[in-house]
C-alpha cells in the first residue's frame, strides 16, 4: 500500500480537527501514554547511586525497550487492517494523533495574539507553553523569537519527521520516531540526572531527525517570501547551532523573514550564549509571527501535495 497517501489522511484530519479537547480528556493523547512508560522506566532504572557507565548501559536498554514497544504495537495494528483503499484511511487516522499541524499552529498563534496588541502578560502566559526558557525575561522581541524559533523547530519534529517516517513504513515508522522524539524530550537533555541515562535517546533522536530537517529548511526555502535569503542563511547559519538538526529550519525561517533567531537566553535564572543565526539582521516582531504561520502553512500543504502525488503516482 502507498503509506504516503495514509499520511496525507493523518495530516487532513489533524488539520481540521487537531486533537479536540473533550478526547484528550477522556483518553489523554499517545505522547502521554510514551510519558508515563518512560517516566517509569527513569524512576526504575536510572539510579543516582550507580556510577556513570552502568546509567548509561540502563539508559540504552529502556530507549530500546520504548522504541521496541511502539514499532511492535504498530506493526501489530497495520497487520491486522484490511487492504487497499480502507488500509490508507485506517493507517492515516491511526497515525493522525502523532502529527502536531494544528496544534502547533494554534500555539504559536496564540502568541502573536495578545503581543501584537501589547499585552505582555498574555504574550509572555501563551509562549511559555512552548518554550522552555524564562518567559518574565523576555521582552518583544525575545518573545516573537522564542514563537518563530519554536513554530520553525518543531514544524521538523511535529510534523515532517513523523509524516516521513510514516510515508516510509507506514505505523511502525511513525510509532517508533515519536518514542524516539519523546524519550529525547524526556531524558535526552544533558543534565545531572540524564547525561548519562539519556545519552542514547539523544544520539538516535539526532539521527532520525538528520533528514526531516533539511527537509523542511528546504520546504521553507521554497516557499519563503524572500527565497535567495532563506538559503543563504539556511546553508551559512544552520551549523552554528547547538543543535545538529534544529539550525536547518529555524535559520531558513530567519532569512525567510529578515530577522535574528537564536542568540543568548535565559533558562532556570542562568544565561546560555548561543550563536545568533542571520546576525546582523533586525529583530523579529509580532508581525514576523505571522509572517513566518504563512510560510508554515503554505509548506505543509506542499508537503501534503508532494505526498498525495507519490501516493498515486
């Protein structure tokens, strides 16, 4: 069966419904249920008292034990569907609640919102349910750049990352990459308690993400209002972020709107001086939010188009 076509369905329905409400409180939502798995295996197996190599070695055999998991369920599930057409639309609504189109929309819209009326408050409330650093220090500015960071970034890990993985193996790849990309969120930051324990959950999420995000730094070259200056600060930039993958998309988003990304900022009270991508450049505003949703969106739907096409080809 074509699985692209079955992520054009995923992609479809998440558009028009996202992930309503009423269902998340009834069922809660897949990303959840990962949580709650590798929350429990952290608990378990990731103990302060044994020395760095043994966490390590634990670490590596719970990211296998959740990535093993949810490539089997999804295998199971595809397995059990019928053939042809009803296949595609089992696959796709299947796969619907791990694309993040309209979620991520939404929440970086509701940034733009209240900030490009003045309300700070609102601005610095919104943006804080996307990023992780300190909303009270950011000012305009900083909060328009933390949006279009976020909207840039996880448009490669929401959306195109899975949407590929599942155009390739259909629900196994999609329920395997988002057990990858939430052990990455979970455990995979370098800190006290995960250097060690996360190491292999960050080093697999940097491999399967190597391609989705030059991919969608391409997607938002092409359909870039300034095109020329997207790519050039695409290829210039993207290296110089702290990310091996995240620099792709966010530094083809800068020079798509003429503004600075990355730079210094501020997490847990203590300054992170990051590389600024497209420096020289002026700094984003409220108006550079929307700006940068209609270049998300015009990308989708040419991802969605490039897949439809593949899917009847």
């Amino acid at each position: 069966m074509s699985f692209a076509g079955a992520m054009v369905v995923a992609m479809a329905v998440d558009a028009l419904l996202g992930w309503p409400d009423p269902l998340f409180a009834r069922l809660g939502h897949p990303v959840t249920w990962l949580g709650r798995l590798i929350n429990a295996i952290d608990t378990a197996w990731n103990r302060a008292s044994d020395p760095p190599w043994l966490r390590r070695t634990a670490g590596i055999a719970g990211t296998l034990v959740v990535i093993a998991l949810a490539v089997v369920l999804g295998w199971v599930l595809q397995s059990v569907l019928a053939s042809g057409w009803i296949e595609i639309v089992l696959v796709g609504i299947l796969a619907w609640p791990l694309v993040a189109l309209r979620s991520l929309h939404d929440h970086v819209a509701a940034v733009a919102k209240p900030l490009s009326v003045g309300d700070m408050a609102g601005a610095r409330a919104a943006v804080s349910r996307i990023v992780g650093r300190d909303p009270a220090a950011l000012d305009e500015a900083g909060i328009a750049r933390a949006a279009i960071e976020s909207l840039a970034e996880n448009a490669s890990d929401g959306i195109v990352a899975p949407v590929f993985w599942g155009a390739l193996f259909g629900l196994p790849g999609i329920f395997g990459y988002k057990a990858i990309n939430t052990l990455d969120s979970m455990i995979g930051h370098r800190s006290e308690r995960h250097e060690a324990f996360g190491w292999a959950a960050a080093r697999i999420d940097d491999v399967v993400n190597f391609i989705p995000a030059r991919l969608t730094g391409f997607l938002f070259v092409l359909l870039a209002p300034r095109r020329s200056e997207a790519l050039s600060c695409m290829t210039r930039d993207a290296r110089r972020h702290r990310s091996p993958n995240a620099g792709w998309p966010e530094a083809a988003m800068a020079g798509a709107l003429r503004v600075r990304l990355s730079g210094p900022r501020i997490y847990h009270g203590s300054i992170t001086n990051e590389p600024w991508l497209n420096e020289g450049a002026r700094d984003p505003l409220a108006a550079d939010i929307d700006e940068g949703l209609a270049v998300y969106r015009r990308a989708m739907l040419l991802l969605a188009g490039v897949l439809a096409i593949l899917a009847f080809a």
